[in-house]
C-alpha cells in the first residue's frame, strides 16, 4: 500500500490572501523539516485554488505516525482548528485507484 496525507484549509476568494499563502509556504517549511527529520515521509509543494488550498505528504509508510507530526506542526502554527486532513490510499489490483478519508478532525464515528 502507498499512503498519502492532504492538509487542506479555506482561504479567503478563489486563491487566497498573502497571509494564506504565508501560512501555505510555513507549513510547507515546517512540515519538510519534521518529517525528514522522522523519516516519516516528504512534504509536496502546495497548491491553492478553488477557495481551498492543499498541501500533500508523500511516501508515507506509517499513516498514524506522519498525521501526529503534521498536527504537532499544525498546533504550533495555531492552525489545527482551520485544518482537513484526508488520507489517500493507493493499491490493490488497481493502481490508479484512490480511497480518500477524513482523519482530522476525527470523525465522529471514530471517537471513543
């Protein structure tokens, strides 16, 4: 299986304004930093459009590990509460093929 975390937030208008992009380059920034210093995968570069930005986690072995570090770096930019995070499943007989789920905020279904 390849794994891949998606950090999505609002922003304001179709692309943003510079304090989304500046939190959209900082997250970027900081998410390369942990996770290469974990070994828990690689930050993608971000992309804003439709009144959503994103920012993607590639090669990801260990879901749980790699979303514990993006919302320590998300809680230390005061933007866990602004954040969606989905994990993208890739494999099985069908490489092409992407289950998507919610993992933060937890669903509701899911806590204990």
């Amino acid at each position: 299986m390849a794994y891949a975390l998606v950090v999505q937030f609002p922003v304001t208008g179709t692309l943003g304004t510079d304090a989304d992009f500046d939190l959209r380059t900082q997250l970027e920034r900081e998410l390369s930093a942990a996770l290469a210093a974990a070994g828990a995968g690689e930050c993608a570069r971000g992309r804003t459009e439709s009144g959503r930005m994103s920012v993607t986690v590639d090669a990801v072995a260990d879901p749980h590990a790699a979303l514990r570090l993006v919302t320590a770096v998300l809680t230390r930019l005061s933007a866990l509460h602004r954040a969606t995070v989905l994990l993208e499943t890739r494999g099985g007989d069908d490489p092409d093929a992407v289950t998507r789920q919610v993992v933060w905020p937890v669903p509701a279904a899911r806590v204990a």
